[in-house]
C-alpha cells in the first residue's frame, strides 16, 4: 500500500509536466535509485547487457500483440539496446 501511495503521489507532482513512460516511468524510481540502476550494479556488466537483450526481446515480441501501445513497446526495445550501447 505503501509504495502504491508514493507512486501516487509522485504521478500527481508530475502531472504538470508530460510523464515519459519510455525513458523514465515514474513507477521505476524508488527515492533517489531508479531500478535499472539497481539491476545494472546487481548483474554487472555481462549480466546486464544479457538483461537488456532480454528485455529487448519481450519488447519486440509483444509489440505486434499490443496495437494500442505498440509504439511505446518498440521504443522501449529500442531504449534497452542503446542502454547497453552507451555502457
């Protein structure tokens, strides 16, 4: 419950401006760390670059399943692949 309030709360002060939920989705960031960060250190840099390519893939393959949004499901793909090109 409480994380859903600090989400919440973190969605409202953002209303103001446009939220990006390609780039930095505000339900990703836990107080100052934001959870790729976390993943990054945790798997180091062979490891990460297998998570990106992963999420690359599930990306890529729901993206055809998702016509509302499958802009946003390319672009996140996109997103994980220059992740691990400017690491």
């Amino acid at each position: 419950m409480k994380r859903h309030e600090e989400y919440m709360r973190q969605a409202q002060m953002q209303s103001d401006h446009e939220v990006d939920m390609v780039n930095s989705p505000p339900h990703y960031n836990q107080g100052s760390i934001e959870c790729i960060d976390a993943i990054e250190s945790a798997l180091g840099p062979e490891g990460f670059a297998a998570y990106c390519r992963g999420s690359a893939i599930k990306y890529l393959w729901r993206a055809e399943l998702k016509h509302s949004d499958s802009k946003d499901c390319w672009a996140k793909a996109n997103w994980f692949i220059n992740r691990v090109i400017r690491d």
